[in-house]
C-alpha cells in the first residue's frame, strides 16, 4: 500500500501507513524512542528487507515533502536512519 501512494504522490498517507505499519511489526513494545522492531527479532531475511524496505520509503517521504514538515519530524526519520543501519548488514 505504501508504493501506491508513493506512485500517486500521496506521501501523506505513505508516511502514515509506514509508520503503522512498523508499529505492528515492533509489536507494541517500544523500548524508549525507538521505532523499528529488534535487530533479534527474526533471522529472516525477507522480515529485515522489509523494515529496510518500509525506513527508506518514509525517508523518500519526508524529502518528497519536506517544506510540509516541522523539526520534530525530521529528526524522527533522522532517529529512523540510525536505527535501520544495523538492519543493512
């Protein structure tokens, strides 16, 4: 779903489903800040390719709409991409 709205430009909405979508995957047990699930979590590598998958959609959101947004905003996707450094190994 967070493709269609990319494709349609409608990165609100992409922002949105992004981040409910890792919401579920990190279980609704957030530690602190964090936003992605833990790197133990699973050794599948299809589970991290889609937590890389889903991070970099919501970067390309938040420079596709980047006058639209606040400070608080972008460094939520900057906390975003510390976290998903890890998962790219």
């Amino acid at each position: 779903m967070i493709r269609c709205f990319e494709s349609c430009d409608r990165f609100r909405e992409a922002e949105v489903e992004g981040f409910k979508l890792l919401e579920k995957l990190h279980g609704g047990k957030r530690k602190g800040k964090t936003i992605l699930p833990e790197i133990g979590k699973s050794d599948d590598d299809d589970f991290s390719e889609l937590v890389v998958e889903i991070a970099f959609s919501l970067v390309k959101c938040a420079t596709s709409m980047a006058p639209d947004k606040d400070d608080d905003y972008f460094r939520r996707v900057l906390c975003l991409i510390d976290e998903v450094k890890p998962w790219l190994r």
